[in-house]
C-alpha cells in the first residue's frame, strides 16, 4: 500500500487484531458447520448468526452443545491460539520515508493488486459473479455443493437480499395460469364426513429407521406395526430438511423453496389457506401441540397466523415431571397431555402434535436406560423411544370415546441427522425420503401400500378427499387423482424437482442434470434423453407461482 503510515506501530497492531478477528471468526463458522452441517444438509446461511426460528432456544442450546462438543470448542480454540502466534510481529529498524519514485511504483502494485482480488473475489471476468448456485458446477453430485462452498461465503452471500425472493417472468400471467395453477379442485359424491382428524409430525423419523433390527430387538416395532394397518406411502419426501420446514408443508401446502424457511422468512404473515381454513368452517376446533418451550422454532407464532385455536407447548404443561433438561416435555409424557385435552374438545376436532424426543442431543429418560436399542448411529435409541411414546399414546387413545371417529396421519419432519447411513440414503434423493401413513381405526379396508410419488405438501388435498370434502383449496401439491405427479425440494441455491419417476436438478435457469431414480435410485448415471422442454415449462410456472404468490400474498382462495 502506498503512503509511510504503515510504519507506525499503533497501525500494525490494529491490522495484526484485525487480520486474526475476520479470519477466527471465518474459520469459526466453517468449524460449527462441521458439527452443524450433519443437522442441515446445507452450509450455513445468514439464518445461522441471526438464530432465525431458534431465537427462544438459543441461550440454552449454546452451552448444550458445547458440553456435547467440546473437543471441537477446544480443538477451535487450541487452532486459533496457534494462528494467533504465528502471526509474525513486524519491526522496523527505522522509519522509511518513501520518494516519488517509491511511492509511484508502489501505487501501481496496490492498483494491479487491487484489481486481481476484485477479480477473484467475484469469481472471474465473467458478467455476474460467482454465486452459491454456481457451485453445482464443480460437483459430481447435487448433495457435493457444500464442499466446493464454504460458510463464511454461505453467510455473506445471505446478509442482505436472500430472506426476499425474486419475481420470475417466465411466462406471462395468463400463460402461468393456463400451464399450472396451485388450485385444487376436490369431488366427492358423498357428504365430508367430520371425523376427528390427528396429524403427528415425528421428530427425524427418516424412512431409514424403519423396518430395522439390531440384534433381536426392532427399532421401531409399533411404527413398523401401524404401516400395515393403514395406507403407507412408500414413495413420500420431506419438502424440506429443517423440522421448521415442516410445518407449513404439511399445514398449509407450502413448500420451502428458498434459502430461509417459510416460517422465518418476510412472507410469513401472508393469509394461508390449509386444514384450519378449510376444516375451521365445517365446525372443527383446531389446536396444535408441541413439546418444546413456547416460541421454539417459531411453531407458536405459525400456528396463530395459520388458524389454530389453540397452541400446547411446554408452558401449558403444567410441573416439571417429564422435563428432559433441554428442549422441553419426554414424547411419553406429552403425548399423554395431548391426549387429556381431547378428552375435552368438542367433536369434531383438528389436532396436530409435533413430537421432541429424537431431537439432538437424543436424551432419553434415566428410567429406560438400556431399555431401546442403542443401534448405530447416535440417534438411534431416541428413536427407539420415540416410537414406544407412540406406542402408549395409542394405547390410551384407543380406549377414549372419540378414537373409532378419527383419522390419523403420520409423518416426519425430516429424515434422521448423524451418523453413517446406508448408502440410498445418502443420496440426494434418500436424504428426503420419509414414511407416510393415513390410518383410520374404524376403516379396515384402509390398508395396504401406495407407490405413488407423494411430498408432504399432498398431506393436504390427500386426507381432505379422503374425509369427503368437495370444492376447491389452494394447494402447491398434487391432486389425488394425478397420474403426473411433481415434489419440490430447494437446498443450497439450487431446485430439485421430481417428476414422475425423474429427478431433475435445476439451477433456476436451465436443467443441470436429470436422474431416472425409479431404475437409478443412487443417482450414479446421469440420462440425456428425456423431454426437456416439457420438464423446463413444468418447473419455471412451479417456481414463477411460488416466488410471485409469495411476493403478492396470494397464497389463499
């Protein structure tokens, strides 16, 4: 740098703090992400920072995870301590005073150097710079973005403009409308039959889990055991990675197709239609239980803004009698709660219950210590226990009044984080693939498996044409009755989409790469021969009615 200021002593100093803050704090975001990334399935955006949808379990998560991980805490600060003394101390024998001629010749290094590193921060001479998107272009897989970025990029990228979507003008509004609308219109020939309707969203319980033994004990042997005695899609996926995804997916038919989740994001108060709206004006009373402290992930404020009545958390559990220290009530416990107050609603009623327990940092109660399968993977046995929670919640509802005149739906979240899983799912594909079950007691004839591509955001249109409802609801899903079928997925600046028996990743320009999964489920052989431009007018009006319903708040009849 031009000029003899950079001799001063006071001058090294601060750019010596500096020089070791920016880079701390940079390598300390990449290292939480280690950790972190095992949880998401994505680099760290700006989300992580701000706590967004965690800001009331921030301040006790923090020292949890730290007492869980605290060889990286110390490994981190052992490296920074390390960094810092390597950082030489510059001293200078005297204070030079620079000519012109020093002066000019260093000016011109600072102004070619300059221009190297304007150059190779935005990626090249290229028109736009680089971008998080622009990171599939140097990976095999999808699922390998978030090697080629880091997260200190990931967060800098999202500081400012990522919470906002863009509008797409694709095709014009009358054409969008004519290609795909996010209607739906329901025909029954009979009456909507006003069953109770129960949705139990499962912490992590990935399709993964079930179905496994270790040992002579099952993993989830009432969960194994309730899939036959219902209608199980086998063929489902999340529409998101995070628990906070979920909700809105399953509630309102609202995918997360953009870098924050819905719950968190500008476009949070827009008027949703869903299960309140529609159910609410057949007379339903409609609650939502979750047993996590209140304002945990946002779920209390949805829950207001989509329609319940009424809002359990940890705050309405009344003592401290099943408290697992950190995120809120034991699923055995508060399932039970749940329970007690339907004993008190009037029929009919709409509940949905989002289970904790197999949760990070997976604590189960002393009194079942080696109890569950502990498998292998950490998770494991809360999983275990998660499903014999399930189990006496069943129990006891079998025998309440109300029981035999209600429907019930089961679904995850999200699949399960940590640990080595098999190899399908670890792929892209696999890392989004859940059970779905709609079980009803009094309907014997409701058994059996759907192959039928289906994603949480078809919960929706699927139970209320079961239940009998006729009319249209606004719906990013699919029609039960549609043989062309599509799921949505967003994850690290880029689209994946499934059509049919395709998947289909797309950069929000043009396809990257397609997949037959049914004949390729580990996604190793990339196919050149498929219909191209009907895939390319299928995703850009999907994209074009999200982002601009979004943006215009026209998520509702």
């Amino acid at each position: 740098m031009p000029g003899s200021f950079k001799y001063n002593k006071n001058y090294q100093k601060i750019i010596k703090i500096l020089f070791f803050a920016i880079n701390a704090l940079c390598l300390g975001v990449n290292i939480i992400d280690i950790k972190y990334y095992i949880f998401t399935n994505k680099r760290s955006t700006y989300a992580l920072i701000t706590a967004s949808g965690m800001e009331g379990d921030i301040l006790r998560l923090i020292p949890v995870y730290l007492l869980e991980y605290w060889y990286m805490f110390l490994g981190y600060i052992l490296a920074m301590y390390m960094f810092w003394k390597c950082i030489p101390e510059i001293t200078f024998k005297e204070k030079k005073k620079l000519g012109i001629k020093d002066l000019t010749i260093s000016s011109l290094f600072f102004l070619i150097f300059v221009g190297l590193i304007v150059i190779g921060g935005r990626g090249g001479l290229q028109r736009a710079p680089i971008k998080t998107v622009d990171a599939i272009n140097y990976a095999n897989y999808p699922q390998n973005t978030a090697v080629v970025l880091n997260t200190a990029y990931t967060i800098l990228k999202t500081i400012s403009k990522r919470d906002n979507l863009d509008k797409k003008n694709y095709f014009t509004s009358q054409m969008v409308n004519k290609i795909y609308q996010p209607i739906i219109d329901i025909k029954n020939e009979n009456n909507l039959k006003k069953k109770n309707l129960v949705i139990i969203i499962l912490e992590s319980f990935g399709k993964e889990n079930i179905y496994k033994k270790f040992g002579d004990k099952q993993l989830t042997p009432f969960l194994d055991s309730l899939l036959t005695q219902g209608r199980y899609y086998t063929n489902a996926f999340a529409n998101g990675l995070k628990s906070i995804d979920a909700v809105p997916s399953v509630i309102t038919s609202i995918p997360c197709l953009m870098e924050v989740s819905y719950i968190s994001s500008p476009y949070c108060f827009n008027k949703v239609d869903g299960f309140n709206t529609i159910l609410k004006k057949q007379g339903y009373n409609t609650s939502f239980f979750h047993g996590a402290f209140n304002g945990s992930q946002n779920f209390n404020e949805f829950a207001r803004i989509s329609g319940y009545d009424s809002y359990y958390g940890r705050n309405e559990y009344k003592g401290n009698e099943g408290y697992d220290g950190v995120w809120g009530i034991f699923d055995e416990e508060f399932l039970q709660f749940a329970i007690q107050n339907f004993n008190t609603f009037k029929q009919p009623f709409f509940s949905t219950i989002f289970t904790i327990s197999s949760h990070s940092p997976y604590t189960i109660p002393k009194k079942y210590e080696n109890k569950f399968p502990k498998g292998d993977r950490e998770i494991h046995e809360s999983i275990a226990y998660a499903d014999f929670a399930l189990r006496k919640f069943f129990q006891t509802a079998k025998k309440q009044p109300w029981y035999s005149n209600t429907v019930f739906v089961l679904t995850p979240d999200h699949t399960s984080r940590g640990g080595q899983k098999g190899e399908y799912f670890s792929t892209e594909i696999g890392n989004y693939s859940i059970p779905i079950l709609l079980f009803d007691p009094s309907n014997p004839n409701l058994k059996g498996t759907e192959d039928k591509l289906l994603g949480q955001i078809d919960i929706f249109p699927e139970v209320l044409t079961y239940l009998g409802y006729t009319g249209k609801v606004f719906s990013f899903g699919n029609a039960v009755e549609n043989k062309d079928r599509i799921v949505a997925n967003y994850n690290e600046g880029i689209y994946r989409f499934l059509i049919n028996q395709y998947y289909i990743v797309f950069d929000g320009k043009k396809i990257v790469s397609v997949y037959d999964y049914k004949k390729d489920s580990l996604l190793k052989n990339k196919i050149s021969i498929y219909p191209e431009e009907q895939f390319q007018i299928k995703i850009k009006s999907y994209i074009q009615q999200y982002n601009n319903r979004l943006i215009d708040n026209k998520l509702s009849l």
